[in-house]
C-alpha cells in the first residue's frame, strides 16, 4: 500500500484557509508587538514633563523593554521548543499585552521602567516563536512570503501607535493609549481556540492531535496511508547547545552577527537620521519628513523581501538588499538632488529592513524544528544588543561633527559586515526531524510517550 510521508504532505499542501488564519493570528500577534514597542516614543514628551525627567533617564525607561526583549528571547525560545510553541506564545502575548496596559496606571518614572521592562520579556518571547511557528506549518512555496509579512505588520502597528497617539494625546491623556494596548486581552480566547500548535512537534508529541491538525492543513488526507516517525526517535535534549553541535556552530555565530548588523542599522537610522540630515544642512522639518520616506520604504521591503525570496532563496535576495542598503546608504552621503534623495531614502528603508524580515526566514530554515525556537530567539536576543547599540554609536558619531557623506558612510558598515557574515553560512538543507525508521500506518505505531492526554481539539 502507497504511504505518505506526514510532514512531507503538510510541506506541499496548497495554501488555503488553515494558512490564512495562521498568517492572521500570527501577524495580529506582530502588529500589536509593534504597537506595544513603538508607542512610547510618541508619549516621552508628555511623560518628561509630567514627571520632570532629564533626557538622559527619558532614554533609559525607553531602553528597558529592549532589555526585557534580550530576555525574553534568551527565556521563552527554549521553552517553546520543549513545551510547544502555543502555550509559550499565548504565554508571552499576554504579558506583553497585560503588562502595557498596566503602563496606564504606572505612578512613576520607576514603576514604569519596571512595567516596559516585563512588556520587553513578552515581547522578545513572541517574535522568535511566531517565526518559528510559520516556519514549521507554512508550505514551502510561501513559506518566506508568509514570514515577511507577518514581519512587516510590526511596521503596520508602529504607524498605528502614530495614529492612536495623534488622536488620543490630545483628547485623553498619555495612559489612554497604554489602555488600548490592552485591547488584545480581548481577543486571547478566540486566539486559544485557533492558533494552531507546532505540526512537527505534535508529530513527536501527540498523534492523534498532529492527524486532526494534518486533516486541517490537507482535509483531503487519506489517516490510513500515513506514514509516520518511529516515537523512539530522541529530541534535542539541550536545544541551546544544539546551536553549536553538528557543524553549527560557526553559522550560529554569523547569524548572531547578522542580526545584530541588521538591527544596528534599523534601530540607528530610524534614531538618528533626522539630526544627521540637520547637521549636514537640511531644515529639521525636512529632517522629519525623510524619516517618514525612510518607513515608507521599509513597508514595501518587508512586503516584497519574502515574494523574492520564495523566488531566489532566502540567501541570495538576503545579500542583494544587504549590498542595496549599502549603496543606497553610500550615495545618500553625497547629498543628491531631492528626487535622487527620496528614492535613496526610500531604498534604504525597503532594504535595511527587508533585510532583517528576510534574515529571520533564513535563520529558521536553518535550524530543524527541534531547536528552531531556540535558534531563532537567540538569534533575536543577540541582535537586540545591535538595536541598543544603534542610538548609542550613533549619538557618538554624531558628537564628531563629522561629514554628511562620512556619517553615511559610517551608517554603511554594518551592512557591510552582515553581508560577509551571511556568505560564509553555508547552504543546508534542514531535515523536519531527525532521521528515524518509519513505520507503514498510523494503527501499527507505538503510542506516544510524551502524549498529554489532552483532548485534540486542545492540543491543536
């Protein structure tokens, strides 16, 4: 009798309705990360003069939720990856969403660095897990499509937090927007009952929930002809030290370092690039308004990094933007004509942050579904060191009175960098799971050790 592989048959499954409602909750998750991260820049002036605080501790209650992320990433990867990406994402979604409502009712400068600090942790156990989760469930052919654009709702939520702030400040108050960052408590039973679990991982863990959820993914599915791993099959019993083992080791710490260069120059430039165009001689109006450009263009690149990629590989259109943000940023130095200028501004928006949507699809495909979560979230929390240092390096470069053309230039580097790291990782195909005997039907397999018990509806 013909029998099919279970993974295999999710890997080739058209798209339908099961993965839209995955890229749905998924990237709801992503915009509200974004709104949650990005508000507090719109409410610092209200709180610098409702609490009288200097500039300097202004920046370090706005650092705090970045801390958090590095954290959270650190914490909730490894966690998802032994106890399932769901749980761990319902988990950290909460936190983050309960604990940016508790902002709203912050007394001080203090309890609401705390506040951000525990928002940051929900925040940097989410992001990791949600791509890991699209990375293990979405076919192949959109598997990258898919990733970025659920990256590119974080865009879609920093411009809602412009919005809300631009309506509500004014009318309400600072903690009205912190209120709202609450609303997607709401929405957590509906995300319970439809957020599906890690398809791998139920594979390993509960059959007759990984079956229900395979009859989701391809209701065609024929249960008598499936073909399954042998249970006797061992998960990665360390998954952080599996980052390093079976030749990993050195990808591991390009990656690392990719992440970090891509973060530097997205954090840096979304910072700093108004005062570098004042300081080399535009009026602080148009200042403003480039940066504006710079984000338009960063929608577009998260959007279009993921349709080329499912074209070219993940690889290859990954060191294409990486080499456009390069050039873009290089000729942006040279101080060109107003259309010359928009359109660079534009490219280097699409690219820097086309950049960083794609190297979070090539990281996953880079790591096999048992240690993916770890391997995506430490990635993440290494890079958020590069997101911290952006405004920092950038403040010095700044204190140089460099030129526009230098400060450009400078700006370019860690493009430069990221590019040499990801060509030295080489190209691996990445088995779903480790290689095991395989048994003919579902009725001859042995029961699951690890099963829950639960009931499938649950567990999936």
């Amino acid at each position: 009798m013909a029998t099919h592989d279970v993974l295999k048959i999710a890997e080739t499954a058209p798209f339908n309705r099961f993965h839209f409602g995955l890229l749905f909750w998924c990237s709801f998750i992503m915009m509200f990360d974004g709104y949650d991260l990005v508000i507090y820049g719109s409410v610092v002036p209200q709180l610098m003069e409702q609490w009288s605080l200097p500039a300097v501790h202004a920046g370090w209650m706005g650092s705090a939720a970045l801390f958090g992320g590095i954290f959270g990433a650190l914490t909730f990867g490894p966690l998802a990856d032994r106890f399932g990406r769901r749980p761990v994402i319902l988990l950290a979604f909460a936190l983050s969403s309960l604990t940016a409502l508790g902002n709203a009712f912050a007394w001080d400068a203090w309890s609401f660095a705390i506040l951000r600090f525990i928002t940051g942790i929900g925040l940097g156990g989410t992001i990791p897990n949600i791509v890991a989760l699209i990375n293990d469930m979405a076919p192949i052919s959109r598997r990258n499509i898919m990733t970025t654009v659920m990256l590119g709702c974080y865009s879609l939520g920093a411009l809602l937090s412009a919005l809300v702030a631009m309506w509500v400040l004014p009318r309400f108050g600072w903690q009205y927007t912190f209120i709202l960052a609450g609303a997607p408590l709401l929405t957590l039973p509906w995300m319970y009952r439809h957020l599906p679990e890690s398809l791998p991982f139920l594979v390993a863990c509960n059959r007759n929930a990984a079956t229900a959820l395979l009859c989701r993914i391809r209701p065609t599915v024929d249960v008598e002809k499936l073909r399954w791993p042998n249970q006797q099959a061992q998960r990665v019993a360390a998954p952080v030290s599996g980052l390093f083992t079976q030749g990993r080791a050195i990808k591991t710490l390009a990656l690392w370092v990719g992440f970090g260069m891509c973060m530097l120059m997205v954090y840096g430039l979304n910072t700093w690039l108004p005062k570098i165009m004042v300081a080399g001689g535009y009026p602080l109006v148009s200042g403003l308004m480039f940066l504006v450009t710079l984000n338009l263009g960063s929608i577009v690149g998260a959007l279009s990094s993921g349709w080329l990629a499912d074209r070219w590989g993940c690889k290859p259109t990954l060191m294409v933007f990486l080499a456009l943000a390069v050039a873009s940023l290089c000729v942006l130095g040279i101080k060109p004509g107003f259309l010359l200028l928009n359109l660079m501004l534009l490219l280097a928006g699409a690219a820097t942050v086309g950049s960083l949507a794609v190297i979070h699809a090539f990281a996953a495909q880079q790591y096999p579904t048992d240690i993916r979560s770890t391997g995506i979230s430490w990635c993440s929390a290494i890079g958020r060191f590069g997101g911290v240092a952006g405004p920092a390096l950038g403040g010095l470069m700044l204190s140089m009175n460099l030129t526009l053309q230098l400060n450009f230039i400078l700006c370019s580097v860690p493009g430069i960098i990221a590019l040499l790291v990801v060509a030295i990782v080489t190209r691996h195909k990445i088995e779903a799971l480790p290689k095991v005997q395989l048994n003919d039907n579902l009725e001859s397999c042995p029961p699951s050790p690890c099963s829950t018990g639960k009931s499938t509806t649950q567990a999936i």
